[in-house]
C-alpha cells in the first residue's frame, strides 16, 4: 500500500485533482472508512508477523481493505464538481 497519500489510502494523484473544498468533503466524508482501514493495516502487519498466519488470513484481510478502498473511491467520484 505504498505511495497512496491520504493516510495511505488514495492515490496522491486523486487527491491532486480534487480542489481544496472537495478534499475536504472526501476526507469529512471517509472518516470512518479510513479508521476501519488503518485498524485492517494494523491486523494485516500483525498476521504477517504470526508464525500461526494462514495465507488464507491474510487474503481475507486484503480483501476487506480492498473492500474499503473502493468505496472510498466511489465517495471520490460522487463529490460534487467545484
């Protein structure tokens, strides 16, 4: 998940094509999205430390990010145009 500002969660080319005002309407409007997404990387550098961690584990944790990340995306896209 390198390289994707915005607390590592979009791309910081998105975020550069928003105006202000619209980065502030996505960032009021992903709140909880982004707090679900650190607390999902967290468990995931977790499970990958456990010796016990399934692959399994771990593509389930990847997908619920995945998950995340693209409705955060679809909040990107439904901004109002400024």
């Amino acid at each position: 998940w390198d390289g994707m500002g915005c607390n590592g969660m979009m791309g910081g080319a998105m975020m550069n094509k928003m105006t202000p005002s619209q980065q502030q309407d996505f960032m009021n409007q992903t709140t909880e999205l982004r707090k679900e997404m650190e607390e999902l990387r967290f468990a995931y550098q977790e499970a990958m430390r456990a010796p016990n961690t399934s692959p399994k584990d771990l593509a389930k944790i990847e997908k619920q990010m995945l998950e995340l990340r693209t409705k955060m995306i679809g909040k990107m896209e439904n901004l109002p145009a400024q």
